[in-house]
C-alpha cells in the first residue's frame, strides 16, 4: 500500500474509532455527552481534511488542509487525555486511540514539512 493510501486509511479508521468511542460517551451522564460532541468534531475532523487534502486545488491548498487536520489532531489528542484526567474513561481504554493520535499528528507534520521544502 503506497503512503498516502496508508494515511489515508489510518486517518478514516481512526474516526471510526473516535465514533464508536464517542457512541460509549453519550450514553454516559453528565459532562461525558459534552466532552464526545468535542471529541467527535475534532477526530473526525482529520481523516475529513486529509481526504479533502487529496482534491487540493494547489501545493498552498493541500498544506492548509494537512495542517487544519494536524490542529485537529493535537485537540483530539487534548479531549482523550482529559478524558483519562477526569475519570470519565480508563486510560487502559483508549491508549490505543491516543497512541494512534500522537503517530497520526507525527505523520502529519512530516508531510507538511516535507511538502513545504523546496524539491
């Protein structure tokens, strides 16, 4: 599988995963619900931009997307550390989930860098 195919497959399955995580959370009371509806915007967000990425009108267009998704990555990363701060899910959990969130944000970074120096 080439590299973008590879991202592009790990960013979508990650979402999926954030989904199925945040269908957990909503059926939790309380601030639990609040802190999903952030974490589905924001996990989501990623594989939605790097897809976007992909039709980019310009090398300026695919960077602006990849580095929306790199944001989007970092907030992620921020909610389900939080999650595990507060209690709300044991960090046993979702390690998976936040060691897929640190390898996607490094992997994002990396074409950013690598797509902004001159060829």
């Amino acid at each position: 599988m080439n590299q973008t195919l590879l991202y592009l497959y790990r960013t979508f399955n990650f979402s999926v995963r954030i989904v199925k995580l945040c269908q957990f959370l909503d059926d939790k009371p309380g601030v639990a619900r609040t802190l999903a509806q952030q974490l589905l915007r924001s996990g989501t967000s990623i594989g939605a931009n790097v897809e976007e990425a992909q039709a980019a009108q310009s090398k300026a267009d695919f960077i602006s997307k990849l580095m929306i998704a790199l944001k989007e990555s970092r907030e992620t990363r921020y909610w389900l550390r939080l999650l595990i701060a507060a209690e709300i899910v044991p960090q046993e959990k979702i390690s998976q989930l936040q060691s897929e969130a640190e390898e996607l944000t490094k992997i994002l970074g990396a074409i950013i860098i690598s797509t902004k120096s001159p060829t």
